[in-house]
C-alpha cells in the first residue's frame, strides 16, 4: 500500500477546516453580547433601539469593530461611569456611526453624526459623558434626534 502526499494533505485540510467550525460555533456564545431595550425620546416621538451592551473594557475597547453591517434600530451603548470625558475612533469600524453621547442624568450632550469608516481621527464628547450609543449613520437625523433628548435606560435611572 503506498502513501499518497497529496491525499492525505487534502483530509487534514478537511479536518481542520471542520475543527475550525466547531470552535468558531463553540466560542460564538462567549462573544454573544446581552441586548437591552433603550428609547430617545424627541420632539417627534419615542425611537426603540436594541442595543448590546458595551462595559467591560475589553467589549469597550472592539465595539463595533469588523462588523460590515449595523441594522436599523440596533446599536451598541457603551457604559463609561463614571461620567468623564470620552474619546472615540472608527479604527477597523467598516460601517459609518452616528455616536451619540449622552449625560449621567440621561440627556443627550452631543452628535458625531456619519462618522468616517476606518479612521483614526478622534471623536470627543467635548464634555463629560456616561455613555456612547453608536448606531448606524443617518440615524440622528432620520428620527429627529438631538442634544437635550432624553435617553431612557436602567444605566440613566430610567427604563
């Protein structure tokens, strides 16, 4: 019986591949982020976000990075407290964001509105801030939201 090289490459490769699968489906739970119900309220309503939670450092320092795509109504809100001044960037972030930066007592302080993917320029809250909520470009302007609305959560009190 002979050794063929090839052949045995082949199912090794397939071995690994398959191996690589069962960790990646095995360690999906442990990147799996816990999603919270969070609302602005705007002069033009109520607006719903689902958003994951961002609040260790190590979730704060990936957020939204590698992701190709952000849905409607979905977000990450980072949880910065104590209220500080916090700088941000878009470093590995493919989708343009609307950074929303928001006040302990839950107001909204500042919008970094269609940031730019993949750049290192910092954003600031110019101002201290509890959290960031990051959604998808266009967000703000879509549903009217500004600086002094109101952010319901259970990180503002609220919700």
């Amino acid at each position: 019986m002979s050794f063929d090289r090839k052949a045995a490459r082949s199912v090794a490769r397939g071995f690994l591949a398959a191996a690589l699968v069962i960790v990646g489906f095995a360690l999906a739970p442990l990147r799996a982020a816990s999603f919270q119900p969070l609302e602005i309220v705007t002069k033009n309503g109520v607006q719903v976000f689902s958003v994951e939670m961002a609040t260790t450092e190590e979730e704060k320092q990936t957020g939204l990075m590698y992701r190709k795509e952000l849905a409607d109504g979905k977000g990450m809100l980072f949880d910065f407290n104590p209220e500080q001044e916090v700088s941000m960037w878009m470093k590995n972030t493919y989708v343009s964001l609307d950074m929303i930066f928001i006040r302990a007592d839950g107001r909204i302080l500042r919008i970094a509105e269609n940031t730019e993917p993949l750049s290192t320029k910092i954003i600031s809250s110019k101002g201290p801030a509890r959290a960031v909520l990051e959604v998808v470009a266009g967000t703000a302007q879509k549903y009217g939201i500004r600086p002094g609305d109101r952010v319901g959560h259970p990180l503002f009190g609220s919700k």
